[in-house]
C-alpha cells in the first residue's frame, strides 16, 4: 500500500526523496533563515529514523555522516522513513561556534518554548516539526573546540531498543550515560522514542576515522531496525560498555606535552605527559589516577589549573576494551591521528 509521508506541511510519497528548507527565523538584514531537511520515504512503511547534526554549530564530522549515508541510500529498498537533518544549529554552524547568537547551548535548550529566548523557539521548532515526527534518532556529535573523541556512543541503555541500537552502531565504546536536562535525549526519550548519540573526532575539522566509522555505524542500525536489508547484524559483542568515566584535569598551568592518544590503555600511575612552564624550567608530571581507555583528549597545549586534559573510560574488562578499539581502528583501516 502507498504510504506519503508528512513533515512542515509537505508530502513526499512513497519511494520518493524530497529536500526541502524549513523557515526557522531571519538574520539582522531580514533574510530568512532556513533549516535544511532531506526526507527519504522507503516504499515499504517501517520505522522513522531521525539522523541528525550540528545540534553544536561547529561539530561538523555529523555533516559529513549525513551527506554520506543519505548518498548510500536508495528509496526503493528502503523500508521505513529516513528524516536527515544535517545543520540543526543553522545560527552556531554560520558563525563557526557551538552556540547560539545569544551564548546558549541548543542542547539544553529541549523543549523549548514558543515564546522564549532564541534557544527556546530554535528546540520548540525542531521538537515540534521534526522530533514529533519520528520513532527513533541517531545524533551526531564531536568533541567541543580543541577536544576530540574517540568514537563512542553514549545512551540510556534501561531501554531495550536504545540498548539494541547502541550496540548495532558498532563503535568500540559504549558509555552507559545519564541524560542532561535540556538535552535532546531528554525530551525523545520523555516521548518513548530512543535515542543514541554518536560522539567522535573534534570540533571545526573533517576527521576520517570518525566520519567513516559514523556512516557505517549508522547503516549497521538501519539494518537492525529493518530499514535495510541484512542478512546478519554484527555481533553486539564488538561494543565494550564502560561502567563510567572521568576526566584527569590540570594541576598547574602552563604548556601540556601529553603522551598519550585516542584509544590508548593507561594503567593507576601511568605518566601521561607533563606541563612545563614556558621556558620549560619546571615540570609537573600527569599522573593516571585510574586504569581505563583514552576517549577523550585536549589538543591544545596552553592549560590553565583545572583544565580538563584526558577523559578516561572505566571497565571491568580492560583488556577487552583494549582490543576491541584496536580491531575497531585495524577494521576502518585508517590511522587515528597524534593528539
């Protein structure tokens, strides 16, 4: 049976892929502003999958997922509905910042308001048009300016079918994570509509491994759900899911030499770098305070006391975790770089 597929007032029909550009507010000059959207309506109904990016203006590897996985994805074998938003933060991505005009963060800004601030109206258009529409969402993100991830997804994983989509996507590294008042996860999952965010790579930069790891990991889910043919789902095995995480922050300032990478294992005492002063005379040492994996770094050397430097996942299996980001990176076949 046909089935059309109805979002902002428009209709695509089934087996059928449309662009359009939703009006989301006007500049100073009084230019529209638009938030651009691709609908793929398969020609067989299923599930409606949300894939979007740049909640953060400046978190731009999730664009780059979109643009690809839509490229991939044909609507006559395509069963269900794909709803592709590569540019949420339209204001944060023309300004290169993470932020809003007015310095607030999109990401806690859920639900939103009709008649609030800036933020407020951006989260109630998109919770209201897009959101409201779909039954599933996969959010791209990167690590914030001058930080980068390893790829990871970071989930609520009480629910079954977010716990099934974490484990589908295939990133090396599941963080068992809390939702954040204000966040996107937070208002889906009010709804009953699972969510998974994909952290990977860094701010304001095309990153390879993550990019390339976020399209593949974005298919492997559409299978799962359905949307695409498979004969098998890789094995949720290949995920290690960590028990928690932290961050190692600066003791001194000055300038951080650190010697350890993405995906790197670290052992209680390991030295991880050092911070000089500028004319390199005194030197603090960095000092794991906790064994676990790398998934986060700074890679700015300038430090202020408290800077946060390293993040570190916790496991109860260790070596697990250290061989399943080493088979992650050997599979994509793409050299992370030196942070």
């Amino acid at each position: 049976m046909s089935h059309h597929f109805e979002l902002a007032g428009q209709s695509v029909p089934a087996g059928q892929r449309r662009t359009m550009q939703l009006a989301l507010a006007q500049l100073y000059t009084q230019s529209p502003l638009t938030v651009p959207v691709e609908v793929v309506n398969g020609k067989q109904p299923g599930p409606v999958l949300l894939l979007c990016a740049a909640i953060h203006g400046d978190e731009l590897n999730g664009i780059e997922v979109v643009n690809q996985v839509l490229a991939k994805i044909n609507p006559a074998r395509l069963r269900g509905t794909l709803v592709a938003v590569p540019v949420v933060n339209v204001f944060g991505f023309i300004h290169k910042s993470r932020y809003l005009p007015d310095r607030r963060d999109l990401n806690r800004c859920f639900p939103g308001s009709e008649k609030g601030s800036l933020g407020a109206r951006v989260a109630h258009f998109f919770v209201n048009e897009i959101v409201s529409k779909c039954s599933h969402i996969i959010d791209l993100h990167t690590g914030a300016i001058h930080r980068a991830n390893l790829p990871q997804i970071r989930a609520q994983l009480d629910c079954p079918v977010t716990r099934q989509m974490a484990e589908n996507f295939g990133a090396p590294i599941i963080l068992d994570a809390s939702i954040r008042d204000g966040s996107l996860r937070a208002v889906a999952e009010a709804q009953g509509v699972p969510v998974i965010l994909y952290e990977a790579g860094e701010a304001l930069r095309f990153d390879p491994l993550p990019i390339k790891a976020g399209v593949r990991g974005v298919i492997r889910v559409m299978r799962g759900l359905g949307m695409l043919k498979s004969s098998t789902v890789k094995s949720a095995s290949e995920a290690i899911i960590a028990r928690s995480s932290t961050w190692i922050r600066a003791e001194h300032d000055g300038l951080l030499h650190l010697k350890v990478r993405l995906g790197d294992r670290i052992r209680k005492g390991d030295i991880l770098g050092t911070i000089s002063a500028p004319l390199g005379a005194e030197q603090c040492l960095i000092v794991a305070p906790r064994s676990g994996i790398v998934i986060g770094s700074l890679t700015m050397p300038l430090v202020n006391e408290g800077d946060a430097i390293c993040h570190i996942a916790l496991f109860d299996e260790i070596k697990q975790a250290e061989l399943t980001v080493e088979r992650f990176v050997d599979e994509l076949d793409i050299q992370p770089p030196a942070m």
